[in-house]
C-alpha cells in the first residue's frame, strides 16, 4: 500500500520526503518485516562496463548484429529500462509514444536520444537523455552512426528492429523477449552464465559502474532519472563502495605504518 501511494506521489511530482523519513513509518515497516520476514528476490546481476565491452565484442555485422550493439550500448550510457526500447507492435502513431529514428539527435562530442515517453515521464513531456561521445568500442554515438549509414530508415520509423530496419511492418518487432532471448546468446558467447541477468541489468550495471567511478548518489539518481530512493533497493552501490572505503583504509594503515618513525 505504502509503496502504491509513493507511486502515485512520483507520478504527480509531489515529494516523498515522509515516506523517507517518517519514524513511525519506518517502525510500522521493520514490524511487518519482523511478523512476515522478507520475501526471497530473484537475483538482478548488473551488467558492467567490462561484461558490455565482452557483449560487444560478440555482436557480428549483420542487421540484427548491428543493432544488438547499438541497443546494449545505448542501453548501458543511457540507464535505460527494458521497455523504454522494446516495443511489441507498431503503427503509424507509435512515435509519439516509442522511441524512433526520429528521436536521435547527433551533436558535436554526443547524441541525445529523446524519449516520447517514460516511467518517470508519464504525462508524455519527453525525456531527452544526453550520451557523450567516448570514442571506444561501446561508444552510444559511434554505435548509432553505424546503424543509421549502414541500415537507413524514415524518422518515424522504430530505432530498433529485426531482421531489417522495416521488419517492423512484417510483426519483426523489437520485443523484450527477441531481445533478451539475443541478450541470452551473446553472454553465452562471451563464456558468462547468463543466470541472473535480466531487463534490468544494464541499468543496475551503469548505476554500479557510476558508484564505481565516485559518483554520488545524487548524481547517480540524476543519470538514471530516478525520483526517489528507489534505486538503493536493486542497485547494490553500496558494496562497490564499501570495497572502496575498506581499501582506502587499508592502504592508509600501509602508509602510516611506512612513515612512523622508528624507535631508538
């Protein structure tokens, strides 16, 4: 219920600073969880830059290669969610709700991909999502460039597509299922166990590596457009950066202990 009525306050726009900081909302919490316990989750494994630069790696230079490395780079530098790149139809009106050719914008050092719609844009204001050019071979930019020279398609055409960039007018759709069944084969390809990685691997992955590169989690909730807390419950930064801690503290130890000076 609780979670229902932060929902609906996120949808709106409306602050949910009671909900996270609320004494007797915590208390009434950490009581259910006593009573009940907490309910096992399905394991969200995080694709990292380094699994990203080995999935690339494996996509070959056909249509559907192609554009699989197009979507996971693109997936991974903008925080995407599944859905937010997959689509199970399409019809003449479908890109002004789904992301299309038209929605790309290529500017000098990035590309903005412009999103008709979002979760956390559900009023349809448009999300536009910013990636720089990082000139490596999980560049979003350079990926996109090749798909569009190689594989041409009118603006109001989907971005993504099987088999060819109008597959979608034979049922050859994008699908979340086309995609992760691709997804499935290229990690077993890169000699990884596809277990435990899902639609929301490339976002629990990009907000890993950003806690990984010292980001806060403002910034973090800002390149991932998240509202609320939410984020903290998948995204497992916290280890990445108690590693980080515990090493700094272990070096430092090392280093006080080299410059102490010596007892005469």
């Amino acid at each position: 219920m609780i979670a229902s009525l932060k929902s609906h306050q996120i949808d709106y726009g409306y602050d949910n600073a009671n909900f996270e900081n609320d004494i007797q909302i915590k208390r009434m919490l950490r009581g259910v969880k006593r009573v009940n316990g907490l309910k096992p989750k399905n394991e969200r494994l995080p694709i990292t830059r380094d699994i990203v630069v080995k999935l690339v790696n494996q996509c070959g230079t056909s249509f559907n290669g192609i554009t699989m490395r197009t979507a996971i780079c693109v997936a991974f530098a903008g925080f995407l969610r599944t859905g937010e790149f997959t689509y199970s139809s399409w019809n003449s009106s479908s890109h002004d709700l789904l992301i299309s050719r038209g929605g790309i914008q290529f500017n000098k050092g990035s590309v903005t991909l412009t999103l008709p719609r979002s979760k956390s844009d559900p009023f349809g204001t448009t999300v536009p999502i910013s990636m720089p050019e990082t000139r490596d071979s999980i560049c979003s930019r350079e990926a996109l460039k090749v798909l569009f020279v190689r594989f041409p398609a009118p603006l109001d055409a989907p971005l993504f597509c099987q088999n060819n960039p109008l597959g979608y007018k034979s049922r050859m759709c994008f699908t979340r299922d086309w995609f992760l069944n691709s997804l499935r084969d290229l990690l077993i390809k890169a000699g990884i166990n596809p277990v435990g990685y899902n639609g929301h691997s490339f976002r629990t992955g990009a907000a890993h590596s950003a806690a990984a590169a010292g980001m806060t989690d403002e910034e973090i909730k800002t390149l991932g457009r998240w509202k609320s807390d939410s984020y903290r419950l998948y995204m497992g930064h916290n280890d990445v950066r108690r590693l980080k801690l515990a090493s700094k503290v272990t070096y430092n130890l090392r280093s006080t202990a080299t410059a102490a000076p010596r007892s005469k």
